[in-house]
C-alpha cells in the first residue's frame, strides 16, 4: 500500500467520512425507508463481522478516513455494539464516532455507548405526535424514543442532534413543535428533505418539503434564524440559529439543493459493499476481497477505485435519474 495515496476522487473531493451500516434489521418500518411487512434482510452469515468493519476501517484509516457514523438499520439491534465501538476507537487516525438511531432502545443502551467511546448522536424524531408516529414508523414506540433522549443527556451525550424526515402533506403540523422541543432541550434539530430512497417506491418530487420552506415556518412562528458562520463545508447541513442564540437548526437539502460538490463520504453497506454514494448504482464487494484472503493492498485498492469512479452528483433532479435498487435501509443512512 502507497502511504501518498488517499481517497481523492476525479473532482478533488478528499474522503475522510465513513457510514458504516451494522445491520440491515430494524425495529420499526418508517415508510420512508423499509416496507411495512415481509422484509427480506440479508442472512447473518452474509454481515461483516465485527472482525472485519474492524479490518476495514483500518485500511480506509491508512487512506485518510477521520470520521466514522454508526449506522443501519437500526445499528442497536445489532448485538454487543459498544464492543464494536471499542474496537473502532482505538484505531490511530479515527478522531470521531458517531451513531445514528431510532432511539428505542437507546435508553438501555446509552451508558454503554458512552463509555465504549462513542462521541455524537444523531436520534430520529419525525413528530412529538404519537398517533403521527406510529403513521410513520407503523409500530409504536414513541415514549421510548423520548426516554432514550433524555437517557443520553443524563449519561453525558453533549452533542445530540434530532433528525426529522419533512414530507409535504405530513410534517407541517410538526415543524415548530419540534423547532421548540429542540430549543427547550438543548438539542440540535435537523430538518431532512424526503428522498428516493423508500422500498415501496412511492415517492415523488411533489411530497419534498424544502428546507427552505421550513425556515421561512420557523423564523415567522418562533423567530428569525440567521446562518452560523465558519461551519464544516464537508457537512450535509446548512445550520441556523435562532438569533436569540436559544438553538440551533440544521437543514439537509439533498433534493431543492444538492451539496454534491462538497461531499466527502464514503458508505460500506452491512454485508460489505461499498458505495461512493446514497444514490449509487454500482458497488464494490470489500467482502469478497477480506473472506477472500486478499491482503490489505488489495482492500485499499478496491476504496480507491470506489472513490475514483464518483460521479459529480446524484442527479436527482436530472432526466437521466436512475434510482437504486436499494432502499435506505438496505445502504445506511
């Protein structure tokens, strides 16, 4: 292996950002994201090991990966996780770890994650409406989600960040509840727009409600939002504060406005495949090349070759879209 080479696609994007899906198995069904019955998940055998996202992590860390997001599914079903991140944080290089959740079983969990060394929380909340809820995720479960938010702050979380998914005709009614929930809480809200990305293939360009829509809701209902300057261009979000400095307010925007030319991150499914993007088509099997018995060389190979075939963007809004195959579930979040 080169120690000069390093994952820098055709368009000078320098990768340092790693999602790492766990498991493909969740607990809920979010329609946005899995079908409601009758889910095909990949057979135990065909995950990675912990052995082996270990293995993988450190080569892509020899490359440049800094940055590693825990994700799924629903990463804590995914037995003795926090043994995992154990693994994870001692490797030289990685300076942080992050986890993205449902939050269900985050309250029994949060301790342990803590002290495993996980760094950052991203924890779903589409609405503090239970009926609305149980709609979305077709399971119940919310006062779980709350008990484990608040779990997380009491064992000592700091950076905890909730992510909403806005659809048109839906999320309206949750906008400024959940904008304030945040600001009581000290939590970070993010604002996701609805992608293609559902395993029933229902979506459509008309259900996308912007980021930019949900601003203009929050400043008017709660108060004017300014944007935080010097934040890290790498980051999906466009972050706000309220201009009382009572919260923050993040914006992801990958239909009305793709950040594309920023991104930096590469995504290993749960039985191995690399992606290069949320919307790629194509992928790179790592986990023929570990139970292969190819070396080290062999793996950062297959990560460089990955990142130089990227294209410029997802082309979500283009004529020639093709949508994957695979739903949200199926790649990480």
């Amino acid at each position: 292996m080169n120690a000069a080479e390093s994952l820098i696609d055709r368009f000078g994007r320098v990768h340092r950002d790693l999602r790492l899906s766990v498991t493909d198995r969740c607990n809920i069904r979010c329609f946005y994201c899995m079908p409601v019955e009758n889910v095909r998940f990949k057979p135990r055998s065909e995950l990675l090991t912990f052995e082996e996202i270990e293995r993988f992590v450190r080569v892509a860390a020899s490359l440049g990966v800094c940055k590693l997001r825990l994700t799924g599914g629903e990463p804590l079903v995914r037995h003795d996780l926090p043994r995992l991140i154990v693994r994870l944080a001692q490797i030289p290089g990685i300076q942080d770890i992050a986890l993205t959740t449902n939050g269900l079983l985050l309250a029994e969990q949060a301790q342990a994650l803590r002290d495993a060394g996980l760094n950052r929380l991203n924890i779903s909340l589409d609405t503090l409406n239970p009926e609305t809820f149980q709609k979305i995720s077709r399971r119940d479960g919310f006062e779980k989600v709350l008990a484990g938010i608040f779990e997380a702050q009491r064992v000592g979380f700091d950076k905890i960040k909730l992510n909403a998914v806005a659809i048109r005709g839906l999320s309206e009614p949750d906008l400024v509840p959940l904008g304030r929930f945040a600001r009581e809480h000290g939590l970070e809200m993010r604002f996701i727009e609805y992608m293609p990305l559902d395993a029933d293939g229902n979506w459509d360009n008309e259900q996308v409600l912007s980021g930019d829509t949900i601003l203009k809701t929050l400043s008017a209902e709660i108060g004017p939002l300014e944007p935080i300057p010097g934040g890290d261009p790498n980051q999906p979000a466009v972050d706000y504060q309220f201009v009382d400095c009572g919260g923050v307010i993040g914006f992801i925007n990958p239909v009305t406005q793709p950040f594309c030319s920023d991104c930096n991150r590469l995504r290993l499914t749960a039985e191995g495949q690399i992606r290069n993007c949320l919307f790629s088509i194509e992928e790179w099997d790592a986990r023929a090349v570990m139970r292969g018995g190819d070396d080290d060389a062999a793996l950062a190979r297959l990560m460089i070759d990955c990142v130089g075939a990227k294209k410029a963007g997802h082309g979500i809004n283009s004529d020639d879209f093709v949508r994957p195959e695979r739903a949200m579930f199926q790649i990480g979040g």
